[in-house]
C-alpha cells in the first residue's frame, strides 16, 4: 500500500509530546481498556523514535500492558534507523501514512505533522485516517513547541472533531497568547478577530491578567483562577480541575469551529 502524505521536517526532543501523552491516558484510556485490539499508531513519529518509545510507555504503564504501538513514518531511512528502538514487547515500526499501511488502530496520535501542510489539506486526512480506524477508534491531533511547553490537540471521530485541548507548562507561562503559536492547523490561520478561537485566546489572557493578584501564590492557582472567569464568561469548559490543575484547557469544538 502506498503511504499517503508527504516526508515532513521530522524534528522532535524527548518528551516533547508527554503532556498530550498524559492527557490521552486519562481522556481515551477507557476506549484503549475496552477496545479489543489494543493497536494505536504514532503517526508521523519523526526523525528519531523517541516519542514512539515514549508513547508506548506511558500508555503500558497507565492504561494496559498489552497495548501495542506501531511508529509509522514515510521515510524508508527513518523507519530502518527507529529498528534498534523496537526491543520492549508491543512496539514495532514500518513505512506508512495517512492510510495507516492497512492498520485498523483503537487510537492513532499525529503530533507536528499537518502544521506541515496547508489549512485546505487538514479535512481530507482527517478522513483518511478515521475512516482507516477502528469502530469507535479516535485521533488525536495537534502540534506543540520543541521543548513540549505550550500545546495543542483536537480530538477527533468518525463524525468529526469533538474536542480542543490546550495545554502549557505553567511555570513558564508568560501569557495564554502565546498558545495561539501552537494552536492545530485547522485553527491556527482562525485567530483573528471573528473567529471563535481567537474570542477564546482573548478571554483567556484577559482572565490571566486579571488574575494577577493570585501569582503569589503560584502558578497553579492563577490558571485556575482564569479558567474559572473564562467560564464564568460562557465557556463550556471540560475536563475538571483534575486536567485544569496541568495546565490544560479543552472545549467542545462546536465553540471554537471556523466561521
């Protein structure tokens, strides 16, 4: 089967994807657990394996033992090179795309792969991929920062997306706008005034600032203090202080959908 896409820039760091990691243990770890084929794809894993391995890890150690990871990358050379890194029992490596080389994953994670790509090419992989899932199977897709800071991630079905996550490092937060840096490729063209995201960054970073006065008392307590006015001002505001406490954000997507 021919890979579908293209070879994107493949650069990537060790945990730079462990806060969308973390997130997919607690948000989808249900899904994996009662899925009969624990099978999810790390899409597009990039110029080393290091996240794959990671990826696989994490999911082991907090969702099930059994689960299996399969890095796919279109580069020949890459995949050859990831080989070594497929020793721990449920990680394997091949040559593949947006068709998923014939997989029929419960999951599959994309990170920092459609930021490479034009807004007008997003849907059409979105379909690709989740029609090759599967039933019930979800993506996960999104980009973040070199060092894994600042993120963000849709949630993403058959049907579509659901959700948007956004999620950041609190101890070196300057300010929620810089988020719009990373928002998903679907999005990150939409922030600009009209466009519900770009009325979620604003309301976001102005509940940061006026949440000042909580700095004392650290990090933490100031983006709770802001989630707590952004929904004060209507946003349905999902997760629960469980997830809000890491410095995450998510929405359903009907609220930040482009216009």
């Amino acid at each position: 089967m021919k890979p579908q896409g293209v070879v994107t820039r493949g650069t990537t760091n060790p945990n730079r994807l462990r806060r969308v990691d973390n997130w997919i243990v607690e948000t989808c770890g249900d899904r994996l657990r009662s899925a009969p084929d624990p099978l999810v794809v790390d899409l597009g894993y990039g110029g080393t394996p290091v996240t794959a391995v990671e990826l696989r890890a994490r999911l082991a150690a907090g969702v099930r033992a059994d689960v299996r990871v399969v890095g796919l990358e279109i580069d020949p050379v890459r995949v050859a090179a990831a080989q070594p890194a497929a020793d721990p029992p449920g990680l394997t490596f091949a040559r593949g795309g947006f068709e998923l080389a014939g997989l029929r994953p419960a999951l599959v994670r994309a990170g920092n792969v459609l930021r490479q790509y034009d807004e007008g090419e997003v849907a059409a992989a979105w379909r690709t991929i989740t029609e090759r899932l599967a039933p019930g199977g979800l993506l996960v897709e999104g980009t973040c920062d070199e060092l894994g800071r600042l993120g963000g991630w849709l949630l993403i079905d058959a049907d579509g997306p659901r959700t948007l996550t956004l999620a950041a490092k609190l101890t070196t937060l300057t300010s929620p706008a810089e988020l719009a840096e990373r928002l998903p490729k679907a999005l990150i063209h939409r922030n600009v005034p009209g466009e519900p995201v770009h009325d979620l960054i604003r309301v976001l970073d102005d509940a940061w600032r006026a949440a000042a006065p909580y700095a004392p008392f650290g990090p933490r307590q100031r983006w709770l203090r802001t989630l707590a006015t952004v929904r004060d001002a209507g946003w349905p505001l999902l997760g629960g202080p469980r997830r809000w406490r890491h410095g995450e954000l998510t929405v359903p997507w009907s609220t930040v959908a482009p216009r």
